[in-house]
C-alpha cells in the first residue's frame, strides 16, 4: 500500500492507494469513523458494477443510505443537488455522521460540495472510481457543482477525511475514459516528472500500464499533494496544473462539452502552447514531437480543430481564472519542468 499524507494549516489527511483495497473498506472507515449513518453518493454505471459490493462490505458496521446518481456532467447540477440535500435530510443525516464519494469526478465534486455545504458541513471521504478521479479530483479539495453560465461556477475548497483509492476499479472503466485520465497523467510528467513520462512512452500494452498503475497514480497524487500544500487556495503554483487547459477550456466549451471530453481538449491545449513556445525558443527544441508521440500512443488527438481565434481569445478573456489585464499561462521549460508566465491579455493571440 501506498500511502500520503496532505498536510495543510486547516487540514491533514491521508490518501491509502492500493489495489483490492476496496475489498475491506468497511474495516477501513471503521479505522476512522466510530458512528453508524454512512450515506454512499455514487452513480448508476458504478452502481450497478459495485454497488452490492460496498454495502456488502459496510452492512454490518453501519446503516447505509444510497444515493445514485445519473452518470455524466449533467448530474453537477443545482436540481440534483437539491434532490441530494433532500435525500440526506430524509435519512436525517446529522453533522457526526459520514458521507462517501462513490465515483468518478462528477459524483466526487457534488459529493464534497454537498458535504461542505449541508448543515455547514459533514465529514466525508472520497472513493474515486475513474483514473481522472483517481490522480486529480478527489485530490487538493476543490469541490463544485455547475451553473449554466458555466462549469464549477459555485464551489469551495473542503477537504476530505481520507481518500481511498482502489486502482482495479479501473478495470472496468469504458476505454475512452481511461484516455481521458491519461491525459492528466500525461500532464503530471509534463509539469513535473520526466521519468514518469519517458516510463509511459515506453509501456507497451494496456497491461503494462495497468502492471504499474499503482504507482502511477502514487507519483500523480505526490505531484498534486506538494503543489496543494504549497498553495492551496490556487492563487500561485497550483495554476501549474493547468497546463494546457486554457485552450482546453476553451476548445470544450466551443464544441459544447459534446465532441471532445475534458482530456482530449486538454491534450489539444498542452500539444499546441508548446509549439507556440518552442517556436518561441521557450522550450527546448524536440519537445513538441515527445508529446506528439505520448499523445499518439494514449489514442488522444493533439491538432488544433477549426476555430475562429478570435473567439478563442474572447472565450479565454472570460475565464475566472484570469484577473485583471493578466493572463496566466503554464509553459514548459522541457518535459518535467514547468513554469508560470504572466501575459498581456493583447498578446495571447502569440500563443494560439
Ligand atoms: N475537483 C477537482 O479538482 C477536479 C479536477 C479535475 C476534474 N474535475 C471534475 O471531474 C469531472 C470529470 O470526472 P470524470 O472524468 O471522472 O467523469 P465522471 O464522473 O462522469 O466519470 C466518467 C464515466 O465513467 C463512469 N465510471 C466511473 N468509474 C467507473 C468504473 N470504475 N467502472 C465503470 N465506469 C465508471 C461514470 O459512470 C461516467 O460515466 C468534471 O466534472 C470535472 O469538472 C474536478
């Protein structure tokens, strides 16, 4: 097993990755929560795969509420958390009592906002079930639901109590999926990790990528954990994780969540700055074609598809990540070291 530890000023807590853990959660909550109320948040496609697996496991100790989800983004929604809140109140859940994050970054992002918000907040643990969730999002303790204005528009940070991360839940995870979370991996040994990424060009087969997934996610979660404790709040080194998402962002949300997943525009994003940046002299020279390649291998697209560059910087000028008359963006030095550049908003049209 492995195991982490985030360190915060408000917070401490640990993250346990281990394949099969899953298979004695009961005995692990039962390690950190002495109460009986447990109510699971999860959604059907993890239900249905696991979801007599975890009350197997936590019948005995507790009393278990399950509420499931409608799988996908939709679900971040105000309505479906107030049917959440509902739900909870129905089960008279109290502030002593525990709630679990069962799935992927959608149900693990309502979950924490619900759990932040309910009664001024409840304690809960993050169960992550897709690898984005895995080495991303049930990490750093952001948590949010959707507006229709825009994603994560209403949010805060609220840490969990532990992460518990089984990676053969992969196992079952749709292929598309499993690319997409790779394309956050792939970030990870872009911004901070040469081995990691010189490792991933070299597996050959799924199954040697699943051989070493363990450890994978381990250095994905350590990247994260020292970029969270250094700047929790997000207003310095934590914007390093956005490498690629400005254009990413913007490439999302121009086909309308709808052609590309949030990885896949992602990719786009960190394959087309860095051939803006090694133009530029920026990045070392050959860096574009490595990513070309890691890309390639993980079935991942990286050109650029038709879009108006105007729009795109109009879109960009929106993000609420960028104040004033600053735009921040992530470029490499070479793969595994990273850097902040502020911009100009005038001249983020070199950069598209
Ligand atoms: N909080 C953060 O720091 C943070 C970071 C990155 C992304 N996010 C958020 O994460 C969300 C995306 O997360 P996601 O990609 O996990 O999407 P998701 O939660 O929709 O899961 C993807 C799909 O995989 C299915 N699934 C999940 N685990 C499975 C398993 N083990 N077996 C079979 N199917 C499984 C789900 O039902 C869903 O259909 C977005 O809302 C994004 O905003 C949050």
């Amino acid at each position: 097993m492995h195991t982490l530890n985030i360190n915060l000023p408000q917070k401490n807590y640990p993250i346990y990755i281990e394949k099969g853990l899953m298979n004695n959660i009961g005995e692990e909550l039962k390690k950190i929560y002495k109460n009986k109320k447990i109510a699971v948040i999860t959604d059907a496609n993890v239900e249905k795969i696991y979801g007599q697996k975890i009350r197997d496991n936590l019948k005995n100790d507790f009393e278990v509420k399950m509420i499931v989800l409608e799988p996908g983004e939709k679900s971040k929604s105000i309505d479906v958390l107030q049917n959440v809140y509902d739900e909870l109140l129905d089960f008279k859940i109290t502030r002593a009592d525990l709630i679990i994050a069962f799935g992927g970054g959608v149900v693990g992002d309502l979950t924490g906002f619900v759990s932040s918000t309910l009664l001024r907040g409840i304690p809960f643990v993050q169960i992550p079930t897709s690898l984005l969730a895995q080495i991303d999002s049930s990490v750093g303790g952001k948590v949010a639901v959707n507006l229709p204005k825009g994603k994560n528009l209403i949010g805060s940070f609220y840490h969990p109590e532990a992460v518990y991360i089984d990676p053969e839940l992969l196992n079952t995870l749709d292929k598309r999926f499993l690319y997409d979370g790779m394309a956050e991996v792939i970030k990870y040994g872009c911004i901070r990790d040469e081995n990691l990424f010189q490792n991933l060009l070299e597996y050959n087969s799924n199954k040697e990528l699943f051989d070493s997934i363990e450890e994978i996610i381990y250095r994905c979660c350590k990247i994260k954990k020292n970029i969270v404790e250094s700047d929790e709040k997000d207003t310095g080194e934590r914007m390093i994780l956005n490498f690629g998402h400005t254009l990413g962002h913007t490439v999302e949300k121009h086909f309308k969540y709808e052609k590309y997943t949030h990885g896949e525009a992602v990719a786009i994003g960190m394959y087309h700055i860095t051939k803006k940046s090694e133009n530029m002299g920026i990045t070392q020279k050959g860096t574009l074609d490595k990513i070309k390649k890691i890309l390639i291998k993980y079935k991942l697209p990286y050109e650029l598809p038709n879009m108006n560059k105007k729009e795109v910087i109009e879109t960009i000028n929106l993000d609420k990540k960028n104040k004033g008359n600053d735009i921040n963006i992530i470029l490499l030095k070479r793969i595994g070291d990273s850097f902040l550049k502020k911009i100009d908003r005038k001249d983020m049209n070199m950069y598209i």
